[in-house]
C-alpha cells in the first residue's frame, strides 16, 4: 500500500470513527425515561450532515408488524418518507435507489439478529460515492442498537399511556350517571389525548353525534361518515371528507381515525377522530383500549339505570300492596 493509498484508508478510518462515536453521543444523551423522538430526530441530523444530504428519514417498524410505527423526517413530506422507507425495507444493504431525476437516495433496512426494526434513507442533489454506502453500512450497525432502544421506551410509554387513559375512563364511568354527559365527556378525552381538532361518538339517532366541539360542518357529513364507519370491525384510518378542514389559516383537511361503537354486541355506531397529523399505529392501538373502556363503561351505566328502574318498580309495587 503506497502512502497515497494509506493516507485516503486513515481520514476514512477517523471518519468511520467519529460519526459512530457521534452516534454514541447521541444515544447516550437520550433519557431512558423520555419519549425517544428526539433522539432519533437527533441520529437523522447527524446523518444528513455527515453525508451532506438536503432530506432523509428514518423509521421505526411497529412491534408485532411491518407496519410503520414512527418516521422522523427532514426536509421531506410525511407521506412520501413513509413510501421510500416502506421500499427501503427490502433493502438489507446501503443501495442507491431509483430516481427519475435528482436527489439521489441511498437506503436500508435497519436489523438486529436479521429481526427488522426499521429502515432509513438519505438524499441529496449529488450521487453517493461507494465510501459513502460503506460508511451508512458502518453507522447501521451502531444505529440499531438505539432504535431497540427506542423501541422498548415506546412500548412503555404506550403501555403507560393506554392505562392512564383506562384510569380517566373509568373514573367518568364512577361519576357520570348520564349516558350522553359519559360519552361527551370520552369525546373531551378524545380531543385532548390526541391533540385533536374533531373527536366525537356517532350515536343511534339518524343525525346525532356526541361530541366535544360546535362544528356546523359536521352535520351535513354524518351520513358519509356513517356509510365509511359501518362495516369496520378495528380501529382504521378513513377517508378525509370534503369540507372537513382545521379552523386555521390554511385549512389544513384533517386525517380521520374511527373504530366501531359496540355496546353488549350491539353495534350503536362509531367513535372518529380528526387531526392535521397523520396518525400512528400506536394511535390505532390507543383507540382500540378507549373503545373497549368505553363500550364496557356504558354497559356499566346501562346495568345501572335498569337496577335503578327495578327498585323503582318494586317500590311502586309495595307501596300498591300497601294501599
């Protein structure tokens, strides 16, 4: 090895070492207790000024599917990040991937034990030379160990996050002896746990909904709302409606989330969400627990109101003997 040749292998070397060694920091400056995205914000930074890109992202896959469950992104729209990282997934090696025009992207699947965790991609306006895939091969390896670390803190936050809602529920179920007041107050919870601009309960009634907000043009919406909501079995996305836009300057149309309203087998209606943000796979998770506490707070109250009715009746009967 001439000296030309040993110098290019050393400066590739040092960075070898500092971006893992930057990757390190960065993992280790996460509190274990925290939410874990700004870590992973923090790693994608870190990457795109490595590798000088203009746009990337990186994504955790769900835990029990392929499914993807959180996407940090830079400088790129949701939506089309979540698209290259789903292709990415196939990728078990740093591969540039297929433009029609520039920017160039380069990505991966992120594994650990051949167990897929995630995936990431990186693009910018010029190709990526073969030092750079074998640096992103290099930093994978570091990276995956902080994307299980994300993993797990997620999965306790969301454990954490479904009992405090099951708590708030069941407290309504101990204090609301009204079955509308109940389900307007779990429209409430809705709008404040999902940082929500719409979250209301479509009820029996042709034209009636329970909801936390006033919104006139909710009303006109019911029925295509009701035909999108009646064959659902789980918690889904559906499609946006027409009209149904935040209450800001740009009107932004909002993402909606549904699950069936079943009580005692018997399906009253649907619960929907609506927000700027797309929704995750652990908010499809979290909607399907408030359900469950929902439709078994409501059989609670019903149980109630009939035992309520039965002592009235005998009552009513003893005091006829009575007389």
């Amino acid at each position: 090895m001439n000296d030309d040749a040993l110098a290019r292998l050393l400066v590739r070397k040092d960075r070898e070492l500092r971006l893992l060694l930057a990757i390190d920091d960065v993992r280790d400056a996460a509190d274990d207790a925290a939410d874990p995205r700004p870590m992973l914000n923090a790693l994608l930074k870190l990457l795109l000024e490595t590798f000088e890109a203009s746009l990337g992202a990186l994504a955790l896959l769900a835990e029990t599917s392929d499914d993807i469950e959180y996407v940090s992104t830079l400088n790129i729209d949701h939506d089309r990040a979540v698209e290259i990282c789903q292709i990415a997934l196939a990728l078990d090696q740093p591969t540039e991937m297929a433009q029609p025009a520039p920017p160039y992207l380069i990505g991966m699947r992120l594994t650990m034990r051949r167990l897929p965790l995630g995936s990431l991609f990186l693009g910018r306006d010029t190709p990526f030379e073969a030092d750079a895939l074998l640096l992103l091969r290099i930093a994978a390896r570091q990276i995956d160990s902080a994307i299980l670390q994300a993993h797990t803190i997620l999965k306790l936050l969301q454990r954490t996050r479904e009992l405090d809602l099951i708590y708030r529920i069941d407290h309504l179920r101990d204090t609301i002896r009204s079955e509308r007041e109940m389900l307007h107050a779990f429209a409430s919870v809705l709008i404040e746990e999902y940082a929500a601009d719409i979250g209301f309960v479509l009820t029996p009634q042709t034209d009636a909904i329970a909801s936390a907000v006033v919104r006139d043009d909710l009303l006109p919406l019911i029925p295509a709302l009701r035909a999108e909501t009646a064959h659902i079995h789980f918690p889904q996305t559906i499609p946006m409606q027409p009209g149904l836009v935040a209450k800001d300057a740009n009107q932004t149309p909002l993402h909606l989330l549904a699950a069936p309203f079943i009580v005692d087998g018997e399906r009253l209606g649907a619960v929907i969400v609506g927000r700027t943000t797309p929704f995750t796979v652990s908010d499809h998770r979290l909607l399907f627990a408030m359900t469950s506490q929902i439709d078994s707070a409501v059989v609670h109250l019903r149980l109630l109101e009939r035992l309520a009715r039965l002592e009235s009746e005998l009552a009513a009967n003893r005091n006829f003997r009575l007389e």
